[in-house]
C-alpha cells in the first residue's frame, strides 16, 4: 500500500473515531439520546459510562476523544496534502500525537478491566481506532523513513 493510501487511511480512521466519541460526548449530555449496547456480565457500557472515571477535569473524557480525532483528522489532512513529501515536524506531530493517545488508551483499558470491572463496546471501538492509529502512523513514519534512506543510498 502506498504512503498516500496510508494517510488516506489514517483520514477515513479519524473521522470514524470522531463519530464514535461525538456519540459518546452527546450521550453525556442528553440523557435523551438512546444508548446502543449490548448487556453481559462483562459488557455494560452504561456502567463504565455513568462511572467515577467517565469524567476528567468534569468533562466527559468522549470529549477528550473527540478532541484527539478531530486534532488527528488535521494532522491526516495535511499529510494527505503533502502528497508524500511530508515535513519531518508534521511526520513527528502526527506520530507523537499518536502515541499520546495510545498511552491515553492503555490508562482507560486498565480503568474499564480492572477498576470498573465491565467493558464498554463503543469505548472499545474508540480504543481499537487509537491503537491502530499509532501502529498506522508508526508505519507510515517508518517507511518515510526507508524512503528519504533510499534517496541518499542508505537503508532505513
């Protein structure tokens, strides 16, 4: 796959995960909107939701998702802009902001499996984008690398 396929990939990722965590932000404030889950024994997105650690600085940490992904769509845009010829400030914003936010993801799994005790669908879905986000982005700065490698007749 090439480098624009992958940031085009990292653009249609973000905009999803901007959905979900909007999703999630207006869940928290309109109890008028239906919350879509399922229950189990070990899913319940209302308690991990309506729980201690839903909020931080008394605002719903969808928010900060939200936030994150909408942050995430401009630094996509603008690589999909570069058409390949990323500069190294954006190449490493993009995956420094990444690895924030898979950081920020291993906090909130560990609050949802061992302080909550129940897993959240949407939540998860939210994680699976962050942390495929970071392995994209990962990728995408690895092969930039190869590339600008290559030109100079080194390997990367």
């Amino acid at each position: 796959m090439s480098l624009r396929r992958w940031d085009r990939t990292r653009l249609i990722l973000s905009v999803a995960g901007l959905v979900v965590a909007a999703y999630l932000t207006a869940l928290h404030f309109d109890t008028r909107i239906p919350l879509i889950c399922v229950s189990t024994p070990t899913i319940d997105c209302a308690s991990v939701l309506e729980s201690a650690y839903s909020s931080l600085f008394g605002l719903p940490v969808a928010l900060f998702g939200a936030f994150w992904f909408l942050l995430n769509i401009g630094l996509s845009w603008a690589s999909v802009q570069t058409r390949g010829a990323e500069p190294a400030a954006l190449r490493w914003a993009g995956l420094g902001w990444a690895f924030c936010g898979a950081l920020f993801v291993v906090y909130l799994l560990y609050t949802e499996l061992v302080l909550i005790g129940q897993l959240c669908l949407w939540c998860t879905a939210v994680h699976a984008l962050v942390l495929f986000l970071f392995a994209v982005s990962a990728l995408t700065d690895r092969l930039r690398g190869g590339e600008r490698a290559a030109e100079f007749g080194g390997e990367g």
